[in-house]
C-alpha cells in the first residue's frame, strides 16, 4: 500500500505492486520504497471491501507500535467478520519503543544511532575547538532510547531522556539544571566546552500550560495543544537555557543542533541489512506456519518467533511502548557517569552557584547515584 493506511478503507485504494526487479534494486537503500503516512483510522472507518476486493490472505504492515496497533484492530475487525487472513506485524523504529523481549532492537535502529553517533562526534569534537556547549535533541517520541545510544556511544558528558523522570515530574526547571549542572562540573574538571543530548520524547510529559509559559511563540492546533513538531526542540531547550545562565550570571556559549530528520532515511548497516533479511525470512516462516496477529521477531540465537499482539496490547489492541529500563544495571551504570555534581562538589561549585545543592540529579530527579 502507497500512503500507508489512508487510502485502505477508501473506494480507491493506492498500492503498487513490488517486483523483484524493484525489491532487488531497492534492497540496500535508506528510506522507504512506498510512500509512507501517519494517519490513524478510527475504527469505525474499518470495512472489509479492499480485502474481499484483492482476495488477501496476509497483511503484512511495518512500523513502529502505532502502526502494529492499528494493524491489530484491523485484525480484530476482520476476524469478527469472518474474513480469514494473517496479519504480521515487522518492528521497523528508529525509537526503538516496541515491547519486543530483552536484547532485540527494532530494525532501523541500529542504523540511525549510528549515523546520529556519526553526527554527534562531530558537534562535540567543534564544541572542543571552540570551547562552546551544543544542545542536541534527538528524535524519540516517548522513549529515550536514541538519544541514550547516540549520547552513550559519543560520551556525552549528559544524556536527558523521559525515562530519568520516573520519580518526579518532567519540568523545563529540572532539565535547566541538570545542563547547568554538567557546565559547572565541567568547569571544576578544567573543561570549558561539552555537550547534552535531549530526547524530544520528554516534551510529551511537560504540561501545556507550561509549555505555554515559556515565552515562546508557538502555534496551536485545533484542540488547543502546542504544535512541537513545527519547531526545533534543540533551539527550544537552548532558548529556555540562555535565560538560565543570564539569571546565574554564566558566561557560558551554547549552540542548538536537532538530530531527527537527518537520521530516518540514512543507508542501512550491515546489522541492519542482515536483520531486516531475518525479518523478511521471517515473515514467510510464520505465514506458512499459519501464525497470525503477532510480531515477527529473529532472535540473536537465529530463531524466528512471532510475539502475539494480545500479550503486549490492551483491551482496545492498543500497544504500550518499550521504555528505557531505569533499573538495569546499564543505565545505573549511565546516571552514575554523567558529569553532574555532586556534594563533595558544593564548595568549588559556590564560585558558579549560589545553591549547588539544588544542582544534583538527587535534589532534581530524586535517584540516589
């Protein structure tokens, strides 16, 4: 299908057919062959006419959860309609946020941390030549697992993902400080440039009325929620960061750069050209099975498994994504490396702030390093 699912319950649908001229030609290229499409049909959209029409036997969709929950209750409506057909679901996210088992990362991934890593090595490496800060943001809807891998993989002296928030709520405040925090450290280490990389996810924990009182002139959508998408979040947090350090009295210079666009469409990896060829492989091992409503998983081990869609969604077949796990011993092990201040920091830290104790991830986000 062309445009994902906006035209599958039209009188005209718009597909195209995949040969294996194409396939082959298209086999290493980034992007996506068809054309692609965010839109959500509600469910009393749903009718069978397409699917009668061509005589389909399997729906095969690719995407993230969005995409694997409609497909689910598509599912749901044809079984009620005593329509036989199969519907497996690939994991296909830069985010990374499908609840898949431990360990398995969704394809396309691997592929955008690695070109975001590419990116962000360059923008530490000019903040050192320059004794500048970069403010990076870095797509991921809800989850912070970009970020982290790209902010990780370049050792970031900070890293800020939604997930950090567990304990507390997400305020434009407490992610100020945590940046203000990593300069001041950095200064007591003798070092006068670095960088932060922000997911965008943690905008969509923040209240809109505080959104709203940032100062910023944002546009509103019709229900009266801000339109973040048509801003960059990098220039944002940059923004609301330069008031900071005005009111701290920090001479400190800043630039923002985002990492999203950029990264979506990038050449594949090997990691994920074999994976993806996993996937595929897959996808017909458990159609022939005569598995169906479930996720397509190649394990490490080289199994082929299908997750069932009711095992991860709920009652409406909607899927929860897959946060970061803040109680793994690796992202312990994370928050603990972060430059950030500590107690045995207050007194050199004095010179920069009147109240260093207000600065540590313990005072903002409540986790004990």
């Amino acid at each position: 299908m062309n445009h994902g699912y906006s035209t599958l319950f039209k009188d005209k649908t718009t597909y195209i057919e995949l040969t294996y001229e194409i396939a082959d030609r298209i086999y290493s290229k980034g992007g996506s062959y068809l054309k692609m499409s965010r839109y959500k049909p509600k469910n009393e959209e749903f009718n069978d006419n397409f699917f009668k029409k061509e005589n389909i036997t399997l729906l095969v969709t690719i995407g993230g959860d969005d995409t694997a929950s409609t497909a689910n209750r598509i599912s749901i409506f044809l079984e009620e309609k005593n329509i036989k057909i199969q519907n497996i679901h690939v994991p296909k996210t830069i985010d990374n946020d499908l609840p898949l088992p431990v360990g398995i990362s969704t394809f396309g991934y691997q592929t955008a941390k690695n070109e975001g890593s590419r990116l962000a090595k360059t923008i530490l490496e000019d903040g050192r030549s320059t004794d500048a800060w970069f403010i990076v943001s870095a797509m991921g809807r809800e989850a912070g697992h970009l970020a982290l891998g790209i902010g990780k993989a370049c050792r970031y002296p900070l890293v800020i993902i939604p997930e950090m928030f567990h304990k507390t709520k997400v305020t434009f405040d407490g992610i100020m400080k945590l940046i203000v925090s990593t300069m001041v450290k950095r200064k007591l280490m003798g070092l006068y440039f670095g960088g932060v990389v922000i997911s965008e996810g943690v905008f969509h924990f923040i209240d809109d009325d505080e959104i709203k009182n940032t100062g910023i002139d944002f546009s509103y959508d019709d229900h009266g929620h801000p339109e973040l998408g048509l801003l960059s979040k990098a220039h944002i947090f940059n923004q609301l960061l330069g008031v900071k350090l005005k009111e701290l009295n920090l001479d400190i210079k800043c630039r923002p750069v985002e990492i999203g666009y950029a990264i979506r469409c990038a050449d594949p990896t090997a990691y994920d050209l074999r994976f993806c060829t996993n996937l595929g492989y897959g996808v017909k091992e458990l159609y022939e099975n005569g598995d169906s409503k479930c996720i397509v998983i190649s394990t490490p081990a080289g199994a082929y498994k299908a997750l069932s869609m009711k095992d991860i969604s709920n009652a409406e077949g909607v899927i929860t994504p897959r946060l970061v796990n803040m109680e793994s011993q690796e992202i312990k092990s994370a928050l603990k490396s972060f430059e950030t201040l500590r107690e045995k920091d207050f007194e050199e830290a004095k010179l920069y702030l009147p109240d260093p104790e207000n600065y540590t991830m313990k005072s903002i986000l409540s986790i004990d390093l």
